[in-house]
C-alpha cells in the first residue's frame, strides 16, 4: 500500500528535522499542582447546594474549597477530630433514572476526595434535610433516615467503614444525637422517641416519651437546632420547648410562646429556619407573617430570643427573604442567611450588624466546622 503525505503534514515533519540541535531538550515540561485545602480556621461552613458543598472562610468571605457531593444528597457532617466529612449520597446508573445506590462517602479535610464509600439499603430520604443524617457524640455511628415508604433508620459505624443494620422506626423522623452514642426522633403521636446504641451500633434500648404536642393543633418541625444540653424544638405557631436526656430519661421543658399578641400572624417558615447558639443560648427563627400552613414562606424577618429569659431580644429586618440559615458556634459567631436571590449574608451573631455579601448559586442548608 503506498502512503502519501499531505502537504500540512510535509511541512510538519521537514519542520521538526530542520530544528535546531537541542531544540527539543529545551521544551520544559509544565509543572503540575494540587491545591490542598488547609486546616480549618474559625467560622468556617459548608454552604450545601442541590449539588456540591463549597466550603467558606466566613471571616473573609473567601471560598477554601468544594465537596463534589451528589445530587442526591439531604446533608452532609462532620468529624474533626478524624478530619473527615461525612454524606450520605444516592446515584442512578442512567443520571436521572436507572438501577439506584445509595452510599455513605467520606471524603478527607486535604484533598477534599473521597477516601471511602459505603453502601447502605437504597432507602435514603433524599429529601434536603439537615435532621435526616446525624452522627453520634462519640464521632462513630452515623444515622440516616429512610423513607420507603415507612420510616427505618440506617446505621454506619464510620470508623470501621462498614454498614451495622437498619433499624426499623414507624411513625418517627429526624435524627438528634444526644449522649455518645444515642438518638432522640420526632413521633406522629406527638412524643419524642429515644434509640440508644451499644458500642457496635446495635440497638439495646428503645423509650417513648409522654405526649407534649398535638400533631393536628400545632405540630413541631422537623426542622431543629442543638442546645447546650440537647435540643431546641419549634411548633409551627411559634412555641419552643427543649429537649433532653440522662440516659434512658427523656426530659422535655414547658413550651414557651415566641409570638406576642402584638404579633399575631407571624410565623416560623423556611427551609432550614432555626438555629441556635449553644454557649450563649441566643436562637434565631426565620419568621414571616402568613396563614397557618405557610411554613414554607421564607422569611422576612430573623427574630433573635433568649432561651434563658424567654425574650425576643431583636428582629432583624431583612432585604431578601430568608430561606435557611445557620449559627456558628464560635465565641464570637456569625449569623450565616440564605436569601431566595440566592445570596449568602454573614452578620455578627451577637452584634447583628451585617459583615458582608457571599456568592453562592444557591445554599439549601449550611454545616459548621
């Protein structure tokens, strides 16, 4: 078979035999570079979209890196003393349907890469709901809520990087770690329930608490916010009560009414709304005014009380509904707000006063460091 040369490919060859001797050995291969991220400083967040998590000096305002997490994914932790990020994510084969997975990724503070994955029953609530993952006070154990189409919960011991079992929970949701290595959910019958786990994650006790909410009257959120000693919980008119335990004891305080007659029509609404800071007992509500069953509103409003008064201490008017936000839980804490124009804003937790402006394409929920 005979070859011909085009003439552009002529060129080429004579070109390259004509170079200059040592011309080639002059060509410098370019340097390639990883960025790592470095150690987390204060009031860093995770600002989780409905894809990645970008992760924020809320300090400066500048991005220090990203979590390539799925579409599918309700939340995502953290662990620092292991320096490990922890999200539950599910995958179709085909993108957007075919044969489904769900996992448990662990991704590393450096590279910010998944170092290990986990497969677990493909009964994830995919639904973007920071209470739908939680990881024990011992840093071990990671529950994940499940809906299909009853309510179960998946148990992943994070350390040893294996799948426990799935623990079978009708009638209750969200997932509030308490102690080392327990949970307390939100029941329909207006009870809390608390699981307590034995060391290698198995269930070994099971307590229902008496009735402190009426489900159809005013439910309480799903929606909740960590105290120093447990948990804030927020009926959809307004009361707060919090909640906590002593080992196989469920404490549950009155409920305290944050709305003032003054301010009928106000209501708690949002996404992730509710947040708390756990030294100082300052808790921030989204609020907007609205008929019963807007609790979806974003709110106009950030109203801060005091949870050892019972007092509304500020009501921050804002230019942008509000949709989620976060505290964090530093000594001097910002207030983190998502906006529905798809903004972050930073303010000073304590003070109020607006810091500065994050762009961001759209956080459905935020994570401290």
């Amino acid at each position: 078979m005979r070859f011909t040369a085009s003439p552009l490919l002529s060129s080429l060859l004579l070109g390259t035999l004509f170079l200059a001797p040592g011309a080639l050995a002059q060509l410098i291969p370019e340097e390639i570079t990883v960025e790592t991220m470095s150690s987390p400083g204060e009031n860093w967040f995770i600002s989780k979209t409905d894809g990645p998590g970008y992760i924020f000096d809320a300090n400066t305002g500048e991005m220090q890196g990203l979590l390539s997490l799925s579409d599918y994914t309700p939340a995502v932790t953290i662990w620092a003393p292991r320096e490990e990020f922890y999200a539950a994510e599910s995958y179709l084969s085909r993108g957007v349907y075919g044969d489904r997975t769900d996992i448990i990724a662990i991704y590393d503070y450096e590279n910010l890469s998944p170092v290990a994955e986990i497969e677990i029953p493909n009964h994830m609530a995919r639904l973007s709901v920071r209470n739908h993952l939680g990881l024990t006070g011992n840093g071990r154990h990671l529950a994940v809520l499940n809906m299909n189409p009853g309510h179960s919960v998946s148990i992943v011991d994070v350390a040893d990087r294996v799948f426990v079992y799935e623990i079978s929970t009708p009638g209750c949701a969200v997932i509030m770690p308490v102690a080392e290595n327990d949970f307390l959910q939100v029941c329909g019958d207006g009870t809390l329930q608390l699981i307590q786990l034995d060391i290698s994650g198995f269930e070994t006790n099971r307590v229902r608490s008496p009735q402190f909410f009426d489900v159809i009257e005013d439910a309480v959120f799903d929606r909740t916010a960590r105290s120093a000693d447990g948990w804030y919980l927020i009926t959809h008119g307004g009361t707060i009560y919090e909640v906590s335990t002593d080992d196989n004891q469920i404490s549950i305080s009155d409920g305290w009414d944050i709305v003032s007659e003054e301010d009928q029509g106000w209501r708690p609404g949002g996404d992730e709304f509710f947040g708390a800071h756990q030294d100082s007992g300052l808790i921030y509500v989204a609020m907007h005014q609205g008929d019963i069953d807007t609790h979806h509103v974003a709110g106009t409003q950030v109203w801060v009380l005091s949870s050892n008064t019972g007092r509304l201490l500020q009501k921050m008017e804002m230019d942008s509904p509000v949709t989620s936000l976060m505290v964090t839980q530093e000594a001097n804490p910002k207030l983190i707000v998502a906006t529905e124009e798809g903004d972050t804003e930073v303010f000073d937790a304590i003070s109020f006063q607006h810091e500065r402006s994050i762009q961001t394409p759209g956080a459905s929920m935020f994570e401290d460091f």
